[in-house]
C-alpha cells in the first residue's frame, strides 16, 4: 500500500497534464493572423472529442479491425445513433470510463475485487449500449418488412415499374427506409442498377446483404427476383408480401407464448426481492438491536 500511496501523486499529475495537453493542443497562438489563414484553420480544424481521439488512436496503433464493433455500429447509425462516430469513438469511451475509476481505485486506496468488477462493468458498458441500440434497429427492421413488401406490392399493382416501387418504400419511416433511400441514392449517383442483370450484382442485394441479417438478405433477393419477372412480378410481390406477413404473425404468436418467461425475471427482481427486504430487514434490525 505504501508503494501505491507513492504513486498516487505521480498519476494524477500524469492525468492533469494529459487533460491540459488536449484542452490547448487545438489552440493556435498567433499574432496578427491574416482573415484567409484564419477561415483554412477553421475548416481544417479537427472537432472531434477526446474520446473519438483517443479511441481512434488506439484502434490505428493497435491494429485491431474491430469487425464486430464496426458491425454494430453500422445498425446503429441506421436508426439514427452515433452520428459522426466511429468504433474508435465507442472505444474511446470505455478507456474513458476504465480510465476514471482505476484512477479512483488509486486516488481512494479502494483497491477491492468488487471494485475491479466495477470497473470492468464500466469499461464495457460503452459496447454494451452500442449493441443494445443496434439490436433495437434490427427489431425495427424485421418489423417493417412487411409493410415495405405490402407497399411495393400495391406500387407494382398499379402499373409502377419495380425500380419505381422500391423508390417508394424509402419514403417509409424508420431505419428500413432509410436504408431504402440510401439504396436508390447511391444507385443515383453512381449510376449503378438497383436490380441484378445477368451476372452483375444490383446495389439494392449488395447494400442489404452488408447488413449480414437472413430476413433482409432474403427480402432483397426476393425483390431482386420479382423484378426479373415482368409482367408476372405485381403477382410475384403480392405473394411476397402476403409470405412475410404470415412469418411475421407467427413470430408474433411464437413471442406471446413465451412471454411469461422473460417475464418470470424482471418480476422476481422488481417485486419479490423487494418485498422480502422490506419484510427481513426491520426483523435483522430489530434482532441485532437486542443483542
């Protein structure tokens, strides 16, 4: 302990010194700077935060690809999370948090194994929250396939070509048409089709199947077929779209059943373990006030 005591002064000064070094590094001192190298320093500043600094310096030194960080944070910014943000932005943050409580551990003498599971909790809390967030995504996406196939199918039924159908199902809410319309766009603006030909791959499979998730991949790949069909394609999509509302019914039956499972715990922790505090502890109190 005394050796940790020692040290103590040595970290924070280290901490304190690491702090003031990124708070001025972004200031320039200069004297009479002109208008024009003023306005170049201003577009070439970098703004990012501390974090997406450190995070990203971390990932270039350590060499690390973090496919699964990448992964998730795709889907999260799908549904409108981590704009602007990297997976070394996310990583940034738990050496943030791990950072503060080691130093915690350190500054207070609180060096416990309950506190290094704290710390490891905290450390991956920035992960654990990236994922949640992106599986929340992925719910939102597996919910609105049928209502995009219902509305690509009623497009196509009304004379509207498949390419026009497509086009508008990215007016839907939610990360499926934001998904859509980054689809067509980028198609656009490249030049590329939206549908497969021969032995060329259309962007609207490709953009989907990046997402690695079986229903999306084989939604794309429905409509990608539709789309070949000509004449026959509105009855193609129309049985499409009939399909996965009947999957989608079933997942929903399939769920209400097993909901008094997942139920079982939230309803011990909020209730039942409440309820026996509240009936223990003044008997504990009162037990140990007699003796």
């Amino acid at each position: 302990m005394a050796i940790v005591a020692s040290l103590v002064p040595f970290i924070a000064a280290g901490l304190i010194g690491f702090l003031f070094f990124q708070f001025f590094r972004d200031f320039e001192f200069s004297v009479g700077s002109s208008a024009s190298s003023r306005v170049e320093h201003f577009a070439s500043l970098d703004r990012r935060g501390i974090t997406d600094k450190v995070g990203d310096t971390l990932v270039d030194r350590l060499g690390f690809s973090f496919d699964a960080w990448k992964h998730e944070l795709m889907w999260a910014q799908l549904g409108g999370y981590y704009e602007g943000k990297t997976a070394g932005s996310v990583l940034g943050q738990s050496v943030l948090f791990g950072g503060i409580g080691i130093a915690y551990i350190l500054i207070v003498h609180a060096i416990s194994p309950f506190y290094i599971i704290g710390i490891c909790v905290a450390a991956y809390y920035p992960y654990l929250q990236l994922h949640g967030r992106a599986d929340d995504v992925r719910e939102a996406v597996k919910r609105s396939l049928p209502e995009a196939a219902a509305l690509i199918a009623a497009e196509m039924s009304a004379g509207s070509s498949a390419e026009t159908a497509v086009a508008r199902a990215a007016v839907l809410p939610g990360p499926l048409g934001n998904l859509v319309r980054h689809v067509v766009q980028n198609a656009q603006q490249s030049g590329r089709l939206i549908f497969s030909r021969d032995l060329s791959e259309g962007a609207l499979v490709e953009e989907f199947t990046r997402y690695r998730m079986p229903q999306l991949e084989a939604f794309a790949r429905q409509i990608d077929l539709v789309a070949s069909k000509g004449a026959d394609g509105p009855k193609q999509m129309s049985e499409v779209a009939r399909g996965l509302a009947r999957e989608y019914r079933s997942e929903i039956a399939k769920a209400a059943e097993t909901l008094g499972n997942k139920l079982l715990l939230p309803i011990s922790l909020y209730i039942f373990v409440p309820f026996m505090l509240a009936i223990f502890i003044p008997l504990l109190a009162s037990v140990f006030t007699a003796f």
